[in-house]
C-alpha cells in the first residue's frame, strides 16, 4: 500500500503531451485550392501518402498520391511529408511533419508538425488527420465562387 503514491506520482511521465503546430503563409488561402497531390516518400513503407490522400478527399478536395514524376498536371497544391516511428515492443508512429507547395511555383504555402511522444499508441489516422485538418482547414470553395 506504501508503494501506491509513487507509482501515482510516476504516472505523469509515463505519458507525454501531444504538439500540434502549423504555419500557413498569410496570403495562402488553402480552401480555394481543389486538386492536390501528395508526393509518396521514398522511405515511406507504411502508405502515409495514401492516409494522406483519403482525408484530403473526405474533406472534398480533388487528390491523388503517387511519386513526384507522376504528379497530374492539374494539381494545384503538392504535400510532402517526412514521419518518424519507435518500437516498444511494437512500431508506432510518433510524429509527421508535411509541407504543402504550390504546385506550379514551388513556394511554400503551409507547414505542420504532429508529435505524440508517448507510450500510448496512436493509430496512424489519428496522428494524421489532425494535421491535415489543421492545414487545409475546410472545404475547398467550389469554382467560381469567392
């Protein structure tokens, strides 16, 4: 029973606060943009592109995902993304970093950071989707409207 109150007290470090940062440039107006398209990263071998790409089409923009050379020439916006695991006793994922482009001049529009330094596991959709929320915001205005 003595033991009780400093396992307590270890509890908070056993888990971490979850950070969630983004920057989107002040002239950008990312929900005017319709058709995007996610660069696949060479090293990705889990298809963040693709959790990427279903949420981007949930929230009713035009995307796609594949290599860079495969990019539509209609694509209007490109994310990047670069995501970081750790294993104990299984491979989670801990933190995602993406970056969105215009598609034709290459200047950055926005960026984001997830990170979930904790020993409680987060399903992949649940580091991801919130970041791409936070960058792309709501649904793309349709054409023509203002």
């Amino acid at each position: 029973m003595k033991k009780l109150p400093w396992l307590l007290c270890l509890l908070p470090l056993l888990s971490a606060c979850t950070h969630l940062e983004t920057r989107v440039a002040p002239a950008a107006r990312i929900s005017s943009y319709h058709n995007v398209f996610v660069e696949h990263e060479l090293s990705d071998g889990r298809s963040i592109d693709l959790f990427i790409t279903r949420k981007l089409q949930s929230m009713g923009f035009t995307a796609a995902a594949g290599p860079l050379t495969m990019k539509p020439t209609e694509a209007e916006l490109v994310v990047s993304y670069q995501e970081h695991w750790t294993f104990d006793l299984t491979t989670y994922i801990i933190e995602i970093d993406m970056q969105v482009h215009d598609a034709r001049t290459g200047r950055e529009l926005a960026i984001g950071r997830y990170f979930h330094p904790s020993i409680t596991r987060e399903y992949t959709s649940d580091v991801v989707d919130p970041l791409v929320e936070e960058i792309f915001g709501s649904k793309p205005k349709k054409a023509g409207s203002s």
